[in-house]
C-alpha cells in the first residue's frame, strides 16, 4: 500500500506590511508578508534612506505563532577594496603585481531595537484582575450551591425510599406521614 506524501502548511489569512517614517524615500511602507504566504518564514529588506545615508537592513520574522518581530537591524556599507589579478602562468618573475578595485558590502554596525507593545496600564489591569477574582468566586458560590443542593435531594431520596422498605416495620403512620410532610417541605424548597 503506498500513501502520497503530504504536507501541512500554516498560511497568513492577511497581509503584513511594515511602515516607517517617510523621508527621503518615495515609499513609506513595504508588504512583507502577503495574505496567503506560508509561516513560519524570514525576510530580510533593506531600507534606503537616501543618497548620503548608510543602508539599514532588517531581518523580519513571523514565528510558529503567527507573531510578526523585527530580530535583527543593522547597517551596511559598501568599500572599495584592492585585488590581486592572479598572474599568466607564462609571466616573468620580476613581473610586477597587479590590482583591480572591487566593491564589497560588508556589515557595519547593529542597531538597537526598541519593542514597544500595547497594554493596559496597571491600574486599569488591577481593577480587572479584582473583577476576574469576583467572578470566579461567585462562580465557585453557585458550583458549591448546586452542589449542596444534589447532596440534600439524594438525601431526600434516599430517606423517602427508606421509609417504604427499611424503616417501615419501625416506623409509625403518624411519624412516616410527618416525615413525608418535612420531605416534601424540604423538596419545594429546592425548586
């Protein structure tokens, strides 16, 4: 018997783009994960600021939970730097050394990255963390009830089917008529 192979793939049900201040730059936002694309995934962009400026390059992630974070932000910068030309295997030893430039980009400097989440403050948070206690206090009261409640409807149960088998040889008319009166009483009350 042989099976397919098949995969099982989270996917955005919206987009996400970032935004930043617009300066030099004509754009001031970027969709970086399109509604329908799979996660967990990692991208890398990079923000131009204009000519003078040094590009800044950010690695953007959207982890297993479908939260989006910036994990990484640094800058980069492009040199200049001097080459050696490897030498024709049929040139002379005196033969001097030549160079051509070529550009690099080479990672400069991390940039700090400041997080700020939204939240209540802590006022507002205490009053409903009392409000949430309350609550479940009144629920754990009205459990309890209802649970004492069943305990003495059993027990009403119980005793009524006692007095028809077990106590009736015991028992007088009187007093299994004034015992169903105080049962039934107690039953009413229940309701």
């Amino acid at each position: 018997l042989r099976v397919r192979p098949f995969k099982f793939e989270d996917i955005h049900p919206y987009s996400v783009s970032y935004s930043w201040d617009k300066q030099v730059e004509d754009e001031d936002h970027m969709e970086v994960f399109p509604a329908g694309s799979s996660f967990p995934s990692t991208k890398l962009i990079t923000l131009n600021q204009g000519q003078d400026s040094v590009p800044v390059k950010l690695k953007l992630r959207c982890d297993p939970s479908g939260l989006h974070t910036i994990e990484e932000a640094y800058t980069i910068e492009d040199i200049e730097v001097e080459e050696p030309i490897p030498l024709p295997e049929d040139a002379p030893e005196d033969a001097e050394q030549e160079f051509k430039k070529v550009t690099k980009t080479v990672k400069k400097d991390d940039l700090t990255i400041v997080a700020h989440t939204f939240g209540l403050d802590a006022k507002k948070l205490n009053e409903l963390i009392e409000k949430e206690n309350e609550m479940l206090a009144q629920d754990k009261l009205v459990a309890e009830t209802e649970d004492r409640k069943n305990t003495l409807e059993e027990y009403i149960y119980t005793l009524r089917g006692k007095l028809e088998e077990e106590y009736a040889p015991f028992a007088s008319d009187a007093e299994k008529t004034k015992l169903q009166g105080m049962l039934n009483k107690a039953e009413e009350w229940l309701r």
